[in-house]
C-alpha cells in the first residue's frame, strides 16, 4: 500500500510522540520538513524542562529555525500529531510556515476554537492526517494516567 508524504511524515511526528509518552510527557510530536527532508523533530518537554511553553511545536520552531539559519519558515511544513493549542499556532504563524498538517482535533484547547486569525494568511491546513493513530496515542496516555 503506497502512503502519501504527509502519512509518511506524521509517522515520524508520531515516532516523536512516543519519545514524550515514554518521558511521561503528553504524548505530542512534531517534525518540520523542507524540500521532503525532515529538518527538525521535537516532542512536548514542558515536564522535563518544567517549562510551560515547551511544546513539540515550539521545540521544532526554533530547531527549524536554527537549522535554516532565518526566522522564517516559508517553504516548511510542520507535522504535529495534535491539533496546535493557541500559543503555538499563533509561533507557527509568525514562522510564516507554509503548511500545518496535523492528525488529531483537540477540541479543548485547540487553535480552532479561537476565533481570529492565529495562522498566516498563506498557511495551508491539512487535518487529519494519521487521525487515528494520533487520537489513540493520547487518548491511551490519559487513561493510563487515570488507573494510576
């Protein structure tokens, strides 16, 4: 079965995830790509870093960044297995990426419920990309928080 590029990538953005659950972190990953080449992956450090603003999104923002050597992110898409919360989206729109591709909604505190403009006028979203295996990842998490 052949896969898209953007199920590729949000594979290696859920392989992020992973890193964060095993961190017993929110399970949250993301990879910035440019020109089909992964130029920075990150996962939610706010635990271990005890940094409320250490999100997977952001910790890729500035490895991207830094990787280009520019603020800017024009021709970058970032992967992100959950919807981007506010904060983040608001970083990912003064990137000016030019893509968001993420998997699962968050209905509570996702960027989506916001009214007003977060992204860049230019930034394409894709939803729902690997949604499943996303939602899974933290609906497990919590639950297993929960039996503890």
């Amino acid at each position: 079965m052949l896969r898209s590029k953007d199920e590729i990538f949000m594979q290696a953005a859920l392989d992020e995830a992973a890193k964060a659950s095993a961190k017993k972190e929110v399970p949250v990953g993301a990879v910035v790509v440019c020109n089909d080449t992964i130029i920075a992956r990150a996962h939610n450090l706010t635990e271990t870093l005890k940094d409320p603003t250490a999100h997977a999104e952001m910790q890729a923002i500035t490895a991207a960044a830094n990787w280009l050597g520019g603020k800017y992110l024009n021709d970058c898409t970032i992967y992100v297995t959950l919807e981007p919360c506010a904060m983040c989206a608001a970083a990912i729109g003064w990137s000016h990426a030019s893509r968001l591709v993420y998997g699962a909604d968050d209905e509570k505190k996702g960027f989506t419920t916001i009214t007003g403009q977060l992204l860049h006028p230019k930034t394409r979203v894709v939803k729902g990309v690997r949604e499943k295996a996303c939602s899974e990842l933290i609906l497990q998490f919590f639950k297993s928080r929960r039996l503890v």
